[in-house]
C-alpha cells in the first residue's frame, strides 16, 4: 500500500490533512503532483492516531535520542564527541580526540532501550548534528549544529601536537585532514555496530546529504548542487564521505522549509523548492554510486511547520515539496517528523 496527501491550511494556527489510500501494486503513476503514490510514516509520538490519516504510525520510524513507543525508551546514541553550550566537553568534543571505543560500548548498552526488537526491519535514523565530517560545513554559530568551534578546536588540538609548524596554511590543511579521518570513521563505525546489533533495520543518518541552501543562478532554477559554479564544489564534499555511503542502508535528508521572511514569495519559492530538489537528487546520485545495492532507498525528512516552529507549512508550499521529493523509483517515501504538537491533535 502507497499513499499520496492533499493537506489543507484553514488558518495559520491549524493544519488538517486529508489522506487518501491507493493501492498501488508497483504499477506506475505519473499524475500530477501531489496525486501521486507515496508511502509515509510518522515519526513522533502523535497526540491523534496518524492511522485515521492513512499515515504509517510511529513504529515505523526511530529517530534520534527519543521517540518512546512502543517500549522504546530515550538513549544517547552513543557517545558522539561534542561541545555543550555551557562549556562542557563530551568525549574529547572533537572525534581525533575521542575514545572511539567507548563510543561502540555506549550503543552496545544503550540499543536495547531504543530499539528493543532485535528483528526491527523499518527505518532507524541517527540523529548527531553538532558536527557534519565535512570540515567547510561546519561553519554555524552554535556548538549544537555544525559548530565553528570544531574547526577551531581541530586547529588548537593541531598547534599543540606540532608547535614546529608555524604556517596556518600547513596547520589547517593537517586539521582538516586528521578531522574528516577521525570524523568518518566514527560514523562508518556507529553503522558497523549498529547493523550488527539490529541487522534487519534500515539505517543511515538524519540530514544526509546535507541540502545546500540558496546560491541560485539569478533567473534560473539551477541552484545549489545545480549551479554550474558552486555545485561541484558542493558534491565533491559528498564524495569525500564515500565511506559513510557505502556503509548506510538509506538516506534520510532533511527538506524543512524555513519562513518566507524577507524574501519576495517567488524568489523564496524558487529557493525552497530547488533546494528540496537538490537534497532528494544528491541522495539519489550517493546512492547509485556509492551503496552496496546501488539502489539504497532515500526517504526525506518533512516538518508539518515551517522551520521557526510555530507556523504550518501551507498547502501550495506542501504540494511543491512533495513533487520535487517524488523522485522514482528511489525517492517515493516521506517522513513526517513531529506529530500532535504541530498538528495540535487535528
């Protein structure tokens, strides 16, 4: 069974959804969006039953450190090097610093409370976002998504080791370098360990690949991994993660939509939708080139609200989305993260 979604906005503090159920048996559908079959699965403890929807309940997903249904219980995916904000270090706060082996104990302890039934055989996403293993992303202001401060502790922790070395240049490039080793290789191991422990679930990392915001092509459509400048740049980051690609079952990118804003509509429009594009293809050209099958399924990420929290997405940004996400035959699925606090019980 597939679904496709018409959702409805009667005013901004409300948010209705109407599902309709279509039995679609693998045969091909090309109607226009969003009547169109799509598999969806809720992805948080909803205060209404999604099943009224049509909507795959909860425990079709586990995502992150929560998500308690179905006996699953709250756990700490490990032991993630990273920075609190109040200052705290946690397992070295940079992976070169790290005890990677403490890391492989703390998902050994803590899978069964999480994920209880060692035959789980539906999705199971990490959700780690202080750092991304691609040194340029992380450029961001907090130490909680894609911290500045790795960089700036990476580079410190390479000063101290060889003080012989006096150009920045020398320095950053051996940062940088030693980083994105450590970095991937406690990803590569979080999935060798957990597809141990749960063989038969479909593992991979929330937000990846990363969907790349903006730098349009002034008149076109052609942005982020489409811009003939920029986007090369941006996929060879990709590529540089070859080993944490081989290694997931599914791609699980994040395609929220942030407030219009400033912006004039159609020029946000434009960068909302492009960049929704852009996650779901960049996925699906890692997948055919870098996981085992050649076919890994992507399955994005979708927030009810816009990405300030408090307003739901409307209907024509709801149907853009889903027409640039349905991509077959790779990308035919859809999570919804969040369930009664953003769709307050309706």
């Amino acid at each position: 069974f597939l679904y496709f979604i018409e959702a409805r906005m009667r005013a901004p503090a409300s948010l209705s959804l109407l599902v309709a159920v279509v039995v679609a048996a693998g045969v091909p559908f090309d109607g226009p969006a969003p009547y169109r079959p799509w598999a969806n699965y809720w992805c948080r403890d909803p205060v209404c039953e999604p099943s009224q929807y049509g909507i795959g309940a909860q425990n079709r997903t586990r995502t992150g450190g929560g998500d308690f249904a179905n006996s699953s219980h709250r756990w700490s995916e490990g032991a993630f090097p990273r920075v609190l904000e109040d200052g705290r270090v946690l397992n070295g706060g940079i992976p070169q610093r790290a005890n990677l082996t403490y890391h492989v104990e703390r998902l050994e302890a803590g899978i069964g409370d999480w994920l209880p039934d060692v035959d789980w055989e539906l999705h199971a996403v990490i959700d780690f976002e202080a750092w991304t293993p691609v040194w340029e992303n992380n450029d961001g202001g907090s130490c909680n998504w894609h911290g500045k401060i790795y960089q700036e502790l990476s580079l410190n922790y390479t000063r101290a080791r060889f003080p012989h070395i006096t150009n920045e240049s020398v320095i950053a490039a051996l940062a940088q370098e030693e980083f994105e080793d450590a970095a991937i290789e406690f990803f590569v191991t979080t999935m060798t360990v957990l597809k141990r422990l749960r063989p038969k679930a479909q593992w991979g990392f929330y937000g990846f690949p990363y969907a790349v915001n903006g730098e349009c092509v002034t008149g076109t459509r052609k942005c982020g991994y489409e811009n003939p400048t920029f986007g090369p740049a941006w996929r060879a980051r990709n590529d540089r993660l070859a080993r944490i690609w081989n290694n997931v079952d599914a791609y699980y990118p994040s395609v929220y939509l942030v407030p219009q804003g400033r912006t004039h509509y159609d020029v946000w429009e434009l960068e909302m939708s492009t960049r929704t594009r852009n996650a779901v293809n960049e996925a699906i050209r890692l997948s055919r080139t870098y996981s085992a099958s050649k076919a890994a399924p992507v399955l994005p990420f979708y927030w009810p609200l816009y990405h300030n929290g408090s307003t739901p997405v409307d209907a024509h940004d709801l149907r853009q989305l889903i027409a640039e996400a349905y991509v077959p035959p790779l990308s035919t699925q859809l999570i919804i993260w969040d369930g009664g606090p953003a769709l307050g019980g309706k």
